[in-house]
C-alpha cells in the first residue's frame, strides 16, 4: 500500500525534553517547566514566523525560545544555556526507533525525515542516535523556509519521490502536523505517546498508536 515512510522528527523519533532531563541539576528549580515551556514556544515561534512570512531557521527559534524558558520559569539558572543548545543536537532517540526503522528498511520501504529542524540539527540528532543507515533522506524545510503545516512542506516528498501523497505513511507525535499532513494526502499515524485527547477531528489519522512498534505490529 505504501512506497515509503515518512518520520516528523522532533518528538516522534527524538525526545525532545532529553536535553533537559540529562542536565536537570543545572537548570534551576523546575526543569520540567523550563522544558515543557521551551518546546512550546519552539514551535509557537514556527508559526508564527511562517504567518509574518519573516523566516528564522529551526536553530535559532529554538535558541530564541530557551531564552524565554528560562526567564519566564522562576529559578532557573541562565548560564545552562549553551549546555542545553549543545544537548538539543545530540537527543536521545526513543527506544523503538532503531528496530523499527531497521524492519522498514528490510520489508523493502524508502524511510525519510520530513521536520522543521535545519539540515544541521537533524545531521547531528539522526548519527549521534545511529541512525544514519536506516534513513534513506532527510528532508528539512530550510530547503522552501516554511514551517509545517503548510502544504509546501508536504509536497517536498512526494515532489522527490515522485509519487502520490497517499503512498506515503506519514508518522507523527505531534496532532497539528497530523492534521496538515492529513489534509495534503498523506496517510497518517498519530503517535500518542502521552495519550493526549484528540483534536481536528475533521482531519484524523488513519490510525492512532502509542509508539512506533504499533507501525509493525
């Protein structure tokens, strides 16, 4: 049914708070809300940016948004920084990731990254995790400088591929990513990993699991 399959990045392959949690003791008294705060402005930023049409590449929304972090969570230590911009290239992968891929790529399936993230980050996150040899392409948006969910974003795969947007599965944690993806063709696994309730209920997945070994199942 598929011809090859499609991962977002940031929170489906890669978790996106290790950074935080390898380095909790430097970052102040809550470093889960300096975390959690820190991906939610990370991507608030995308949006943003991509309705200005003022682009700023992932790396350095994702810096402008640690700053805010760290100055909105009372307690935290400003000077973890660079420590925590040095750990968001080198997240841990998720547990599954590597055997999963790996069945993909063996049951004969081209595997890709389609993410936000700049050529950099992903090129850093995708060897330190090992992964290098079980994704055929990285496809990053700095490529068209709009941020997902734009349709542009989407067509940058099925444009290299070649092939029609349902033969793509498409994966993501991430429910507005499912939803845009949803909305170009593509056909969608949510990712629930933290059992969150669903929204865009006009644009639902085609199925919804909890992590990846659901793909294979």
């Amino acid at each position: 049914m598929y011809k090859a399959y499609v991962f977002d990045a940031y929170g489906t392959l890669f978790d996106v708070h290790s950074a935080v949690s390898r380095h909790f003791e430097l970052v102040g008294e809550n470093p889960a809300r300096v975390s959690e705060v820190w991906r939610n402005k990370q991507l608030e930023y995308t949006w943003v940016r991509t309705t200005m049409n003022q682009y700023k590449d992932f790396w350095e929304l994702t810096s402008q948004a640690l700053d805010f972090a760290l100055a909105a969570t009372p307690g935290s230590n400003l000077d973890c920084k660079k420590v925590l911009m040095d750990a968001y290239l080198s997240l841990d992968c998720y547990s599954e990731v590597p055997s999963v891929l790996k069945k993909l790529k063996e049951d004969g399936y081209k595997t890709a990254i389609l993410s936000n993230g700049s050529p950099k980050m992903l090129a850093s996150a995708v060897e330190h995790a090992g992964l290098s040899d079980l994704l055929d392409d990285q496809f990053s948006i700095d490529d068209i400088q709009i941020f997902k969910a734009d349709p542009a974003t989407y067509g940058m795969v099925t444009d290299a591929y070649d092939i029609q947007p349902n033969e793509i599965a498409f994966q993501s944690s991430n429910r507005w990513d499912i939803a845009g993806a949803t909305a170009y063709g593509f056909s969608c696994h949510w990712i629930n990993r933290t059992n969150q309730p669903d929204e865009y209920v006009d644009l639902k997945p085609q199925k919804t699991i909890s992590d990846l070994n659901g793909l294979i199942a």
